[in-house]
C-alpha cells in the first residue's frame, strides 16, 4: 500500500489489474483531456507491464498506482506522481467512467497532498485542460494556485498549470 483514505486504498499496479486497466485505457472519454489515444487490450497489457517494471528502477521518476475502493477491493483508476520536464512533482489522476460523480476525485487528491507532505515533497504541479473544469475545481479547492496558461504540445488544448507549495 502507498497510502489510503477513507475509501480508497493506493496501491502498486499488479497483472491482475489488466481487465479494468483495458477498461480505463480503452474510453475515449476517460482519455479526452489527456496524452494519448484510446488502447486496445495488447497495447494495455504492454503499457501495464512496463508500468509495473517501473517500480523496480531505482532511477524511476514516473510511479503510475492503481486507486482501489476499499468496500470491494475494485480497481477504479490510476493516479500519477512523476516528475515534470522542470523536476517539479506533478500529480494525475484517472478514474473508470462508471465511478465518476462519486466524489472519490476530490478524496483522492486530499491524501494524495498528504501522502507527499509525508514524504517531504515540497511542491505539487497539476496541469488540466480548461475545458476540464471539474478538475480544476478540486485543485483549487485544496488551494493549487494557477500560475500559467498554455497551449499544450501533445494534445493541441489550452491548459493551465497550477502549484500548491506544501
């Protein structure tokens, strides 16, 4: 386990994890404010275990961890902890469709700003496209403060960098 909350538990990805893993990496709609298109399961299945391979890398500065709900141990996205172009620590999130409109997003990100007090990060980075503002809201919520407007490279979309010094 790498942290919880009251209804979450963050934990290392695991090969067992690949049936909703497809399921979050396949949904267009899940993946529209973020890199990268829409996988099939052979591509899920590479990209989780190179994921997995990451942990074992001491030089690793990309840690993916799957978000399980505690109630029934089901597997209901991935949240991000990697270092930005900058070195800044910038954190993510993605959620299966089926569980959006839980709160489970604001919870998240609650402890995951704990998590990294905890283990001395001084400074969060999250950027989300404008159009995304349900994000945006929770970031602002726990006091990120928007520091810069952008167009971002990857995906063509105006986004906005936010920071929370802890």
């Amino acid at each position: 386990m790498i942290f919880e909350t009251k209804r979450l538990l963050i934990r290392k990805l695991q090969v067992v994890d690949i049936e909703p893993f497809y399921e979050l990496e396949s949904n267009p709609k899940v993946l529209q404010y973020a890199t990268g298109e829409s996988k099939n399961l052979e591509e899920s299945k590479e990209d989780l275990e190179q994921l997995i391979a990451r942990y074992t890398n001491k030089e690793n500065d990309f840690w993916i961890y799957a978000i399980e709900r505690k109630a029934d141990n089901e597997f209901i996205g991935t949240v991000a902890l990697v270092k930005d172009e900058e070195g800044n620590d910038e954190i993510g999130y993605r959620f299966i469709e089926r569980y959006w409109g839980n709160g489970f997003a604001t919870e998240l990100c609650e402890g995951l700003i704990q998590y990294c007090k905890s283990v001395g990060m001084k400074k969060l980075i999250g950027c989300v496209v404008d159009e995304n503002v349900a994000s945006a809201k929770i970031l602002e919520r726990f006091n990120f403060v928007a520091i810069e407007k952008f167009i971002s490279d990857d995906i063509g979309l105006p986004e906005t960098k936010y920071e929370l010094n802890l």
